[in-house]
C-alpha cells in the first residue's frame, strides 16, 4: 500500500458542492471512481486506519486531509469546510471533533452503523440536484425543513425506517455497484429517497428556519432591538426557550432530554412553537411563560450564563415573581430567618417563604466576598496581565483591573460602568491620588475607594489615550480593540471570565456578591 504522500492526481478530482458534508463529498469522490467507499478508504489511508467508525463529517484526520490533498488538489479551507467544527463560534462556543455538541445532531456510531436517525435530507433537493448530494445544514438540530422547497426533512426511510446512511449503500454482498447518483438510495433496502413525496413545511416555521440559517451563514442576527447581535448569543437564548417548550409544553420525557436526542417529529414542533415565540418583542414569550406557568428560572439556570437579550425579555416575568418590597418587610423576613435558621439565608427566605430576596438592595440577605477572594481575583487579572503580548489584551485586562476595584470599593455596578463618562468621573469620585501628581501605589489587597479611584485617574491619564478613537467618545470605559464605549453585558461577561480564570466561581457568586457591604 503507497503512503499518501506517494498518491497522484485522480481524473476525476470533484469538489465539494455549495455546504456539502465530508461524508457525501467521500462517497461521491470514491463512486466517481468506481470505488465502493470502503475501498476509498483503504486507498487513502491503509488497512490499519479505518475511516466510517466515527463521525467522518465532524473532522477530517490530518492523515485523511493530506491524502485528500494529494488526489484531489482540493484546498486547506475547502476542507475545512466540510467538516461540522465550522460552526464553531458560529452556532455555539465549542464544537467537539469527537463527543457531542450543542445543535449537532449525534449519529449513534456503532463500528460502521448508525444506530440514530441524524441525517436528514429533503427529498425534492435530492430530486432537482443536477448531482445529489447532502448538505451540512441537514445536521443542525434546529433545521428542519427546507427553506428552498418548504417541505419537512426527514431522517429515515421511509419503506424501511432505517437511518440514512449513504456510505453503507455499496456494503456487502447486496450492496449496490458504485454509479452515478448511488447515494440517494437507501443502504438497506434500496429505496430511491427521491420518490418521497414530501409534507409541506408550516409557514412560520419555515421563515423562522430561514433567518436562523441566515444567522450562520453571516454570523450575526438583528434581533430584540440589538442590530448585529452575535449569532452564539441568540443560539444560547434560543436553546433556554427551547428547553422550557420541551419541558413544560411538550412534556418530553424523560425531562432534561438534550434537543439533540429528540426525534425529529418533537423537534419540529418545538421548533413551530419558537418560531411563534421569537418575533423580536417580549410579549409573545411572557405569554407563552404564562401558558405554561414556568418561571424564571426555568429559562436561566445561570444569569452569568444566560445572554442578556434573554434577560430583559424575560424582565416583566421576574418582576411579577418577585414584587418589590419594602424594607420593613425586608427586615421583618430577615429576622424570621435568622430565628429558625440563626442567620439571614436566602436559600432560607426562598424555601421558607417563597420569596426571592437576593437582590442589591437585600445587603442582610447578600453573600460577601471575602477580602482574601477579593485579593485572589486581583492576583489572577495581575498573572493574566504579565502574561498578555497582544497590547489590545493586556490594556482591556488592566482597564478590567481597574473596573473591579471600583466595584468593590465604591459599589458602581455595570449598568454605572458602563454609563459613566468623563465629565461625571471628578464629580463622582474624589480628585486624588495621579490626578494630583502623588506616586500610585498598586496594592493588590482590599481597596479603599480613595485608592480606587486614584487607579481610575491613573487609568484616564496614562491607558485610555492608547486605546483607538478613545478622544471622540465620553465614555470612561472603552472597547481597547473599536473604542466603543463597553455594553453593560459585556463588563458583565468579562467580570465572569476574571472569576472563572480565577477559579473563584464558588467565593464569588456574582458582582453583586462582590461589593463591599456597608
């Protein structure tokens, strides 16, 4: 067996179709040949490597990729996209190469068979494709129907019910012999998936479907009043509302069940049932919470977690679960609590009288952060700092040093950081420190809100000017890359990053927990 950096050129060397998966890609390569597509794998990578005992379409080999090259003369970023891992940052934060991931549908590998139904297709693309071949799309959980045809997809035969495998069609005895447009058959019992006449597709749900497959073909979505939303941000939401939908709506079960493992029936209802939901306001979702009677925290497990466009949606169902109250009642409950519990708890006040006293003006009910913590997350952004060798890096870390001592010592949330400008800086914190000439001391320990907000005067005279286009805006605190003043929830996700760098997710449960109680 030659090694694949002796193979030559094949005659017919195809590329990829316009979002073809690396499987369908394969078998067409291998047919074109008159391969079967085991044989194709024998020949590129030998006898000890096989290749249809994983999912092939999540990544190629390097060994696979640089046989690939040799024959086809296909391109680096060809392959790469091929393969599902390009919709890393773009559907989700991470795409595992091997295990699964957030909106890719598993196969169920079983040596060379598949044991779930996790390739879809739509039978008229199959139908009308001058070549047929399968689209990557087809492996996206929350793709299911066809935006071309507005048809439902399916993900199984229909005369046998055995999941769609196009590698397996020329297998065995039975197999068929590798010609054109083989792989549409079905590998067990040779039904031509063309023939399918399709269910047409629920309107809403297909408009919903077109604007998600927009999200990732250009990486954002405007959305909720937020023009250029990142794509990852409205997955994250999408995917908690989804959740509740099969939860509290569907009553899937068993409860918990990952989208992903749901039959593709259950997913496009769900999926009909978003597309009612998402219109870009919140009263459609408040209604659907209302129906179902699900709470708050039904759709935010983490509010570290969840994206903030979700957040202010969801604000009018917080706001009618947890009424605001006066601070008499506020200290009336705390003093029950400490009674039976010996001290003010608000895991306590929610289990014993349903109420959620959490919130920053609770400071009896607040966890503190210890001063020990505190010196710890400092100590932390100080490594990240030393560390850092793109100056856009190191200057957004520094200014995040500075944010947090104000945080802890004078008590400024991100809604203020993020608001403050330079004119309110020498009327909101005292003139001290560099502002007046005096040296800067940098101490890493607790912070006294003089010696912060020297830090803050210190960070105006000498880092600000650095950052681009920083004299055409009056915000204190800047993006270091643009020079746009920093959204309230991005303070917050860089605040979440430095605590969980810092490994202190347990001492510092949020930036409430951090500021210093009175």
């Amino acid at each position: 067996m030659r090694s694949s950096s002796e193979l030559t050129l094949w005659p017919n060397h195809l590329k990829p179709l316009q979002d073809e998966l690396a499987s369908s890609w394969l078998v067409r390569l291998a047919h074109a040949h008159g391969y079967k597509s085991e044989q194709l794998c024998r020949i590129l990578l030998g006898r000890a490597r096989p290749m249809w005992n994983r999912d092939v379409d999540r990544q190629l080999s390097e060994e696979l990729r640089e046989a690939l090259r040799n024959v086809t003369a296909i391109s680096a970023e060809q392959l790469d996209l091929l393969g599902l891992t390009a919709y890393q940052g773009i559907v989700s934060e991470q795409v595992n190469a091997n295990g699964n991931s957030r909106w890719i549908l598993p196969l169920g590998v079983w040596h060379r068979k598949r044991r779930m139904s996790s390739l879809m297709c739509c039978p008229m693309c199959l139908a009308t494709d001058a070549v047929p071949y399968f689209r990557r799309s087809w492996r996206l959980s929350f793709v299911t129907v066809c935006t071309k045809h507005h048809v439902d997809l399916i993900d199984e035969c229909p005369a046998c019910c055995s999941p769609i495998t196009p590698h397996r069609v020329d297998v065995g005895k039975v197999g068929l012999i590798p010609r054109k447009n083989t792989l549409v058959k079905c590998a067990s019992c040779g039904y031509d998936l063309r023939s399918v006449v399709p269910t047409k597709a629920e309107s809403k749900l297909a408009a919903f479907t077109r604007t998600l497959n927009q999200a990732v073909a250009v990486g954002h979505v405007d959305w909720a009043g937020r023009p250029g939303m990142h794509s990852v941000l409205f997955f994250n939401g999408l995917r908690s509302v989804i959740k509740v939908v099969l939860n509290r709506d569907l009553w899937t079960l068993p409860i918990g069940t990952e989208f992903e493992r749901h039959p593709i029936a259950t997913r496009r209802r769900a999926m009909q049932i978003a597309a009612s939901i998402f219109n870009g306001t919140p009263q459609p979702l408040l209604q659907f919470a209302y129906r179902v009677k699900a709470r708050y925290v039904d759709f935010v497990d983490d509010p570290r977690l969840c994206p903030y466009w979700l957040l202010t949606q969801l604000s009018g169902l917080q706001r009618s679960q947890h009424p605001r109250r006066s601070a008499v009642e506020i200290a009336a409950i705390a003093d029950a609590v400490e009674r039976k519990a010996g001290r003010a708890s608000p895991n306590r006040a929610r289990r014993e009288f349903g109420v959620n006293l959490s919130g920053p003006g609770h400071s009896r009910f607040r966890s503190q952060v210890s001063d020990e913590a505190f010196e710890w997350l400092v100590a932390s952004v100080d490594h990240s700092i030393s560390r850092a060798h793109d100056p856009s890096a190191k200057l957004a870390l520094i200014q995040d040093k500075v944010m947090f001592g104000l945080i802890r010592a004078v008590g400024w949330g991100s809604s203020r950081l993020c608001r403050v400008g330079l004119d309110e800086v020498e009327a909101s914190l005292p003139l001290c420190g560099f502002a007046r000439g005096e040296s800067l001391w940098f101490d890493a320990g607790p912070l006294a809100a003089d010696c912060a907000a020297a830090r803050v005067w210190w960070f105006l005279n000498e880092m600000r000017p650095r950052i681009p286009n920083s004299a055409a805006c009056g915000r204190v605190f800047l993006n270091t890359t643009s020079g746009l003043p920093l959204s309230e929830s991005a303070i917050g996700a860089r605040f979440t990053k430095a605590v969980r760098i810092a490994n202190l997710t347990a001492s510092i449960r949020d930036m409430h927990a951090l500021k210093r109680m009175p």
